[in-house]
C-alpha cells in the first residue's frame, strides 16, 4: 500500500496524535505568530495508520507560497511513528521511502522550501534524491547520566566565577533578560529580524504555556546572566539564548551557568541540547565544557 502525504492546518492540530515538543502546537502557534507565518503538519499515513509527521512553516508573498525555517524553532524534526516490534533495517527502509515521499510532495507544492531538520534526522537522502540540498550544521548536547568534563582553562574560569559570590534561581523575568539580551545584540552588531516588543512576547507566551523556563545568575541580587531552556518537561531540553553581562564574562559567569544549568536540569530531562556549534568562539566554549557535537542537517530547494 502506497503512503499517501497530505498537510493540516494549525486550526486541526489538536486532532493529530503526533509527538516531539518541535510539533507541539502551542509552541508552532506561537512561533508563527510572533513572525506572520502558517504553521503547517506535513502528514504520511499508510492506509489509516500515522507513519509521520514534519512541522513547516509557510509564508506567501505576490500569491508564491514557501517555506521557511522560523529564526524562533532552532529545528523542525521529522518525527516517525512505528511499532518498537519493527526491526531496524525495516525501520530503515520505511523512514528512507516516507522521507523521499514527504520531498517529492514538497517541491510539487512550493516554490522554495527551507527547513532545519533535527539531530534524530541522520538520513537525508530521501530529500537530496529528490532534488533538495543538503547542508551540515552542528550543535552540542549532554546526556545527563554523564559527567560534565571540562577542560582545564574552562575549570579554571569555574574557580573564579564560584568565588565571585553568584548566586541562582528560577525566577521568570522577561524585562531583566530582554535588557541583556538587547546589550548582548548591540555588542555582536547583530540583528534578530525581529522587533524586541514580539520576541518578549513570544517568550511569555511559551512561559506560561509551560514550555520555558529562565535559569538567572545574580550578583548583589541584580540579574548578570539569563537562560532560556525550551521543552515539555521530558526527553530533550532545549538551550536556545543565554545572554550576560559584558563586565561578568571576564569573571567566568558562562562557564558556572552552563554547568548549574547541567546539574539543575537533569532531574527533568535525559538530554540537553545547547543548539548551536555554528560559530567558531560559540562551539569553541560548548566543547571545552565537555560537551558532546552533533550534527543536522539544513534542506532547501
């Protein structure tokens, strides 16, 4: 029986029995909300059974429909759903021909197509078969039954930053990060696409839907560095954005926040991801923490 592909609105989301917090529709609601998109369920089915599902996000322009990877989801996994009695080269097999199948559906509909796929998605032949480019990004991730090993200049940097008298806790105060985080982008030169007003509020939202929570070091009780960890409680945590102050970085203030973030968050997760290798100062910091890569892959027409 052949796989037959088709695409859900956000209005019936509720309705599919899909996983993976990159699906979750209030997360993709808000993600396309804060940045004017369609947020879509890309759906193979084989017969009445639901073999898979890939979130996308769609935008028109001059009546041209496309697809783009939201700067606000880091990935877009495409998640399978199979029996755990199937065995592995069947497994396999399935993902290989369902992927193939989701690419021809993709290029048939839109003119463009850019989509950040996860780390589960080691195989991307399906889409480069299909025509799609392939292009490998990294990121770095910990399991949290291991150790944190850090190198000796990063162990070093935790011996100043734990004299320096910080102090952490959990409180959720979008105003104290947003005034980093704005300093943190003048200081890089960078520029999200986006206004600061919506990236508050889109953080606000996933706040109280319970997909975020903010991890602060303080100092003399002013906030000097902030985390933001995406998820649903389980599985995978996601580190997306940390900022700190300038001064405090001399001090080793992001080397004891990743580390109090690895010994706080391993009651709650088995793994987290720090989203992001990409950058040579960034990925040069995360694996002297200890940290393990991994690789994704982007696909685009």
């Amino acid at each position: 029986m052949a796989y037959k592909i088709s695409s859900v609105a956000s209005a019936d989301f509720k309705a599919q029995k899909v996983v993976g917090f990159w699906s979750d529709p209030r997360l993709m609601t808000a993600v396309a909300g804060a940045l004017d998109l369609e947020p879509k369920l890309i759906l193979c089915y084989k017969g009445e059974e639901l073999l898979a599902s890939l979130p996308i996000y769609e935008k028109s322009r001059l009546g041209i429909k496309y697809l783009v990877h939201p700067s606000l989801s880091y990935y877009q996994a495409l998640n399978f759903y199979f029996p755990d009695n199937v065995p592995a080269a069947r497994r396999g097999l399935d993902e290989l021909g369902i992927s193939k199948e989701m690419a021809v559906y993709l290029k048939g509909k839109y003119r463009k197509t850019g989509i950040n796929l996860a780390p589960q998605n080691q195989d991307v032949r399906g889409f480069v078969w299909s025509g799609f480019r392939a292009k490998p990004l990294y990121t770095y991730t910990w399991n949290t039954s291991d150790t944190p090993q850090a190198l000796t200049d990063e162990r070093k940097k935790l011996k100043v930053a734990e004299s320096r008298g910080y102090t952490h806790d959990e409180s959720f105060e979008p105003e104290s990060f947003m005034k980093l985080y704005r300093e943190m982008n003048l200081r890089k030169k960078q520029n999200p696409g986006i206004s600061m007003a919506r990236i508050q509020d889109f953080f606000v939202s996933l706040h109280k839907q319970g997909l975020l929570i903010q991890k602060n070091l303080r100092l003399d009780g002013e906030i000097v560095s902030a985390n933001y960890t995406l998820g649903n409680g389980k599985g995978t945590g996601y580190t997306v954005i940390r900022a700190s102050k300038e001064q405090e970085m001399a001090y080793g203030v992001s080397s004891l926040h990743t580390m109090i973030l690895l010994e706080s968050l391993g009651d709650r997760y088995s793994e987290i991801d720090f989203c992001g290798a990409n950058v040579a100062d960034v990925a040069r910091f995360k694996a002297a923490m200890g940290l393990s890569l991994k690789i994704f892959f982007h696909i685009e027409t």
